[in-house]
C-alpha cells in the first residue's frame, strides 16, 4: 500500500498535518511507503519533516539556478541537522555560533566548513558536528534530461559536492525528457500508467527500485 500525502496546496502549507513528525503523521495509516510531497524552499517546518524521514528525494533539472538550488538546500538541511544535535545536548554557545555564522553568510555556511567552525572549540562539539554530517543524506534526481551532459550532471553533482558538502548527496539517477509525460500530464493520468513503456516511466522505475534498495537510517531529531 502506497499513500501519497500532498504538504502544500495554493494557499501555503496544509495546516492540520505535523510535518515536523512525518513518522506520526503515518503512524496507523496501514501503509507499507507514504510519499510526501513537501514542494521547494527551505523552511524549517519544511527541513524538520526532511530530517525525520526515512530518504530525502530532491529533484533538480539541468539548469543553474535549479542545480544551485540543491547546494542551498544541503547547506540548510545540515545547518538544522547540527543545531537540532547541539541543543539536545545542551551546547547553546554552538547553537549561537551556528546563528551567527548564518547571519554573517547571509545563509548557512557550506556544511563542511560549518562543521568545521564548530568543532574548533571542542572535541565534544566536534563529534556531533562531523556526526550530524555524516548522518544528512540527500538522494538526488535530475529531470528533464536531453543531452549526455545531462544525464552526467547528477554523478558529477555528487563528485564535486563532497569536498565542500561532505558525502550528502547521493545520486539516484536521471529522468529523460519524455513527450509522453507532457500528455499524460495532459490527460491527467500518471505517467507509469497512461506509458508504462515511455522512456521516462523506465527512468522513475529505474529510480524507485534504487530507492526502496536503500536501508533506512535513523533519522537526525528536528529542532524544536
């Protein structure tokens, strides 16, 4: 049993789902996978639900505000990742530097040169900041692939990300663009049924199959 649950709708978030608590939210509702499509942006309701869940799945296109987008999100996953670690263990002279150093960027510093800010001070800090940073995963998709350098894009994302990110992204694989998703969207039918043959139902099964061969890991505790 599949149950997909829509976070977003015209008018903002939906307000009676405790987003923060994915794993609440689906307790009961006897289903083996819940998808939540939680839509773009970086809020922290929004970076909670991504840190309780069991996989993160971001899709980008081949395009550069849409790949620059995927940084800033690892950049603010991690940021609230590693603040949630530090207030559970009560370091709030850490929970301010993260502030303060995200005040100072205009934005998280990139994760590993957060995660090193902090554990300059002390080797307890350091473990839960290089911790928190080995624990964020991100599982990347590209869409709308056309050209081989784009079907490249995501292992080079993934290649390039680690020295800056850390080992956070990790590259599920791409969708090609494909005229019959435009008509199955057309027709308002999901795509793996209206062509379960096309290219692109091949990719997203491709894709799906990669995903649900991933072991779940414990999840980071959101901030409160």
């Amino acid at each position: 049993g599949i149950r997909v649950i829509e976070a977003t709708r015209e008018d903002g978030a939906v307000p009676e789902l405790p987003l923060r608590r994915p794993r609440e939210l689906v307790k009961g509702m006897g289903v083996d996978f819940a998808l939540l499509d939680l839509g773009a942006g970086v809020r922290s309701r929004t970076l909670d639900a991504m840190l309780d869940a069991d996989a993160v799945v971001t899709v980008t296109t081949p395009e550069p505000v849409a790949v620059e987008a995927v940084w800033r999100l690892a950049r603010h996953l991690y940021a609230r990742a590693v603040t949630a670690r530090l207030r559970e263990a009560g370091d709030h002279d850490a929970v301010a530097a993260v502030a303060e150093l995200a005040h100072a960027h205009a934005g998280p510093p990139m994760p590993v040169d957060l995660a090193a800010a902090l554990a300059a001070p002390s080797t307890e800090t350091a473990d839960i900041a290089w911790g928190a940073l080995a624990q964020v995963r991100i599982r990347l998709v590209v869409n709308q692939s056309r050209s081989r350098a784009d079907l490249e894009l995501g292992e080079a994302m993934a290649r390039v990300s680690v020295r800056r990110l850390g080992p956070v992204i990790d590259y599920l694989g791409h969708v090609e663009y494909d005229e019959a998703a435009v008509i199955a969207a057309r027709r308002r039918r999901p795509l793996l049924v209206d062509a379960p043959s096309a290219k692109a139902s091949r990719n997203i099964e491709r894709i799906a199959r990669k995903l649900l061969s991933l072991e779940a890991r414990p999840s980071v505790p959101p901030a409160p």
